[in-house]
C-alpha cells in the first residue's frame, strides 16, 4: 500500500522491542521514503516513530 503526507494509520504490529506503542495506537503520516520503506510518522501520543515496512512493522489505515 501506498500511504501519503495526512494519512491516518493505525498500528497492526511493531518489532520494536523498546517502544511504548500498541496495537491500534494511531497516527498521520509525516511521508514516506520509498527507497528505505521507511514511514515517519506522528503518533496521536506524541511519539515520533518511524515505521520499517520491510523490517517487521505494520500499520493499516484508520
């Protein structure tokens, strides 16, 4: 899927061990850099993690 600047996503599943994000947690979309399948994105808690769509992290859209 592609996802653009506004998009509201939610949090299926992260690899991150450290963060404080769960599932269904959700966010907008800062961009998407394409050639990292890397999406930054600001979560409605005020955390700014990015999400690695090719490393174990998933989001859908809300």
């Amino acid at each position: 899927m592609t996802y653009k600047k506004g998009d509201r996503i939610a949090l299926v599943q992260t690899a991150d061990p450290h963060t404080e994000l769960r599932p269904g947690d959700l966010g907008t979309v800062r961009r998407l850099d394409a050639s990292l399948s890397t999406l930054y994105v600001t979560w409605d808690s005020g955390s700014t993690l990015s999400i690695l769509l090719d490393g174990g992290d998933e989001v859908r859209t809300a």
